[in-house]
C-alpha cells in the first residue's frame, strides 16, 4: 500500500457478535489487531478465488 494506514478513509462494517467473538479469538491467538485479522482473511479469500463477477458469467 502507497498510502499511510491513517490516511485510509473507515469503513464501518457491522458484524454479528457470532462472527466477531471468533475474529477476536483468531486476531489475538495471531497476535493481530481485529482489523489486521478481518484484512488478512479478506486478502487470502480474494487471492485463493476468482472474482464472484467471473464465476457468475461462467454459468
């Protein structure tokens, strides 16, 4: 990333304490903040698969 991680505008996400208490669980077992652990599981799911916009046309 160029830019400076507090230069980066918030994005509000509202998540249900049934996936957030896990997300915790799984930040702090990986010694990650809660929002290092959600960028890293969105990273890996957008790098390990194709686009939705892709598999939706390949029907």
């Amino acid at each position: 990333m160029n830019k400076d991680r507090h230069q980066l505008t918030p994005t509000p996400v509202r998540i249900p304490l049934d996936v957030k208490a896990p997300l915790q669980a799984a930040a702090k077992a990986n010694d990650r903040s809660l929002n290092g652990e959600i960028l890293s599981r969105l990273r890996a799911s957008l790098e390990s698969k194709a686009p939705a916009a892709q598999k939706g046309n390949q029907q």
